[in-house]
C-alpha cells in the first residue's frame, strides 16, 4: 500500500451533484485508533498518506493531528489533503502546515453559476468558491506547500475554458477526472444513493473535448472513468478498504481487525493502472528554510 485515500468521515457542508462519497453516517473512529491504523499501514509499506472526504477540514484539529503522527512518529515521504478550501485558516496551516505536503483544492467550474449549480457552494456563500480557492492556494505558496486542483468534469463544465485561471494559480498538478457514476452513493434511489449524477455524464469525447482545450497545461493530469475506478486504495471511516470492481464501493474488513494484508485482499486494487495513471509523483514538499530540513531530519 504506497499510497492510500484515508475518507476519516463522510460530513459535508457542500452538496456537489457528482460525489461519491456522501453523508451515510457521522462515524468518525477515536484519534489513537486512526494512529494504531495508520502504523500498522506505514509497516506494511505505505509511503503516502492521502485526506479526503466528506470535508476533511470539518474536523481539523483530528486531520492536523493525523498528519503530525505521520511526519513526526511514522516519517512518510508525504501527506496531502483533498478539501473545498471554504473551512482551511491560515491559524490550522500555522499550526499544522509543516506537517502537510500537499494542499489539493477542489475546483470544477470558475463560473460562480456552475458552481452552484454543481452543489459546489456552501449556504450563504453563493459564488465565494473560486475566491476562496485562490486564497487557499496563497496561503500554501507562503508556506511551501504543494498546490494542486482536482476538477471533476460533468455536463455543466466540459465546454469551459479554464486556462487563463488555470495560469494564474499555477498549480503543481492539475488532476482533471471525468464524472465517476458508482452505485450506492450517486445512481439514484433504486441504488440506495443519496445523489443522482446521471444527468452529469459526459461521453469519452466530451472529456477528451476538455482535455485538448486545455493540452498546453503542463500541469494537467487526466484520469477517465477507467484509469480511476480501480487504482486507488481507498480506505473509509473504520478502515475497511472500498472495491470498486461491481460499480459500486462494497467495503471489506477492517485493517484494525485483520490486518493490512488480508484487508488489501478485499479491495479490488490494480496496482498496474495504478502506476499506469501516475500514482507516483514527486509528491513531497521543497524545505523552506535550514529550520523546516532540522525539523524533518530523516
């Protein structure tokens, strides 16, 4: 396991049409058992450490914590959050952003309408998103961290051209996914999902319409439907890997009770598409000072 999405908790405060993910239930496990879980990972090989969620930063003092046991105690090469950007202070990335090596911003239209449309907006902060995402992505290049934007393509944006925002946050990577259907979270009711992306889908041309418009980013790394669904080590709330191999996100057993090696046997992870998609990156952050190379001395 190189490299694993941790989901601590499924809370959100935005309703994004496309996530598939959603609100199920509040659980989220007590700090030292999330810590013994990610030890038992860090043994097993993980090297990298991946937030999302949910709103990872609805829980920021639990997220700043996790990431100061791995840098601090478990020594990984890297550890990075998957956030909206609306609950990140620059009191959380003082406190804890030495320990964070990537700051992943999500951010699917630079249209203020779209975004609401999409559900990306918290209530009362109609069209603040894209401000917010360049603020964020400001307070992390103050602090050397890692700025990255993650954009799910859907029927509402695929004609949209972002190069010119794109350009003037100049991130490291730009992750750019085609909308992801998975039964169970965002199919409908008859699936027993809480949305219904269905309207959302884009054919492989339109995606791919997207992709060339905006070919010149150099920062751009595309991931279809297919290079996504199986190469990702997804771990939710109590630790069970996610398999996405039927079209929906069937967990297996807990690694808290069976260990790393009989959970990964649940998870339906292709290690080959994972390479294939660039799962390896250089994903660790530059010191910024004498000080920061002491702190992080290993």
């Amino acid at each position: 396991p190189v490299s694993v999405n941790y989901f601590p908790h499924r809370k959100c405060n935005y309703s994004c049409g496309f996530c598939f993910h959603t609100t199920k239930n509040l659980n989220i496990l007590p700090l030292d058992e999330a810590k013994r879980g990610l030890r038992l990972l860090k043994d097993a090989g993980m090297k990298k450490l991946n937030i999302s969620g949910g709103e990872p930063f609805l829980k920021p003092e639990f997220i700043g914590e996790v990431f100061r046991f791995c840098k601090e105690e478990l020594h990984l090469e890297s550890c990075s959050v998957v956030n909206n950007g609306s609950k990140v202070t620059e009191k959380w990335l003082t406190t804890y952003g030495k320990y964070l090596d990537v700051m992943a911003i999500s951010c699917d239209s630079f249209d203020p309408d779209v975004n609401v449309r999409l559900g990306r907006a918290e209530k009362g902060a109609h069209g603040k998103h894209v401000a917010r995402v360049f603020e964020v992505a400001e307070w992390c290049r103050a602090r050397d961290i890692k700025v990255k934007i993650n954009t799910v393509v859907t029927f509402l944006n695929w004609e949209e051209d972002m190069n010119e925002a794109i350009e003037q946050l100049a991130p490291s990577r730009w992750k750019v996914f085609q909308v992801l259907l998975l039964d169970g979270e965002n199919t409908g009711e008859e699936t027993g999902s809480i949305r219904d992306a269905r309207h959302l889908t884009i054919s492989n041309e339109q995606f791919q319409s997207f992709l060339n418009r905006h070919q010149g980013q150099s920062c751009l790394v595309p991931e279809s439907n297919e290079a996504m669904r199986d190469s990702y080590l997804n771990l939710d709330e109590e630790m069970r890997f996610l398999n996405c191999q039927d079209g929906g996100k069937t967990p297996g057993r807990s690694l808290l009770e069976v260990g790393v090696q009989t959970a990964l046997e649940d998870s339906g992870f292709d290690n080959d598409a994972f390479l294939d998609r660039g799962g390896i990156f250089d994903w660790t952050r530059a010191p910024a000072s004498q000080e920061t190379e002491e702190s992080f001395d290993w």
